[in-house]
C-alpha cells in the first residue's frame, strides 16, 4: 500500500493524555508545530492511528483532527529557518 500524507492535529486538556498523545504521534510521524504533526500512514497505519488516538482521548475535553493531503501538498510544502530535525536536536540544549 502506498503511504498518504496527513495533518495531525490535537487540543488535549490534560497534561497526561498530552503526553500520551505526543508520544503515539511521534512514533508515526514528524513534529511541524507544538500540536501538529506530519505522518505519512497508509490507510490501515492510519485506522491504527485513529484507534490508538481515540483509546488516549476525553472526547468531552480533547479533539484531534486528521486532514489528508494530496502528494502536491507534500511536494509543495516549504520551509523559512531551521529544519524540524535540526529544531529537534537542539531544542532542549541549554
């Protein structure tokens, strides 16, 4: 199966379920905002995804968005600083 390109967002009330949550997202895809993930899942990664999402969240407290991008969005997208590898790397230096 071919991967397709997805947004990943979240609004998690608790700081728990946050950790959780980043935690699952970070084992699928790549940090590009403070909650917002870029994952490249095929549909069954991405049903697994959901699943394990949907365990981790409070509906009543907490939203996570899934917004499929066509493979021109990926090609397209374009970057001003540092790479998300090099934010990274460096972030929590001191």
């Amino acid at each position: 199966m071919i991967p397709h390109p997805w947004h990943i967002a979240y609004d998690i009330a608790d700081p728990k379920r946050l950790r959780r949550v980043e935690r699952a997202l970070s084992a699928v895809g790549e940090r590009v905002h403070y909650s917002l993930f870029l994952c490249e899942l095929t549909n069954p990664d991405l049903a697994a995804v959901q699943a394990r999402l949907a365990r981790l969240i409070d509906t009543s407290a907490d939203s996570v968005r899934y917004t499929p991008l066509c493979a021109g969005d990926r090609a397209a997208i374009r970057q001003l600083g540092r790479a998300v590898e090099q934010a990274r790397a460096t972030a929590w230096i001191v």
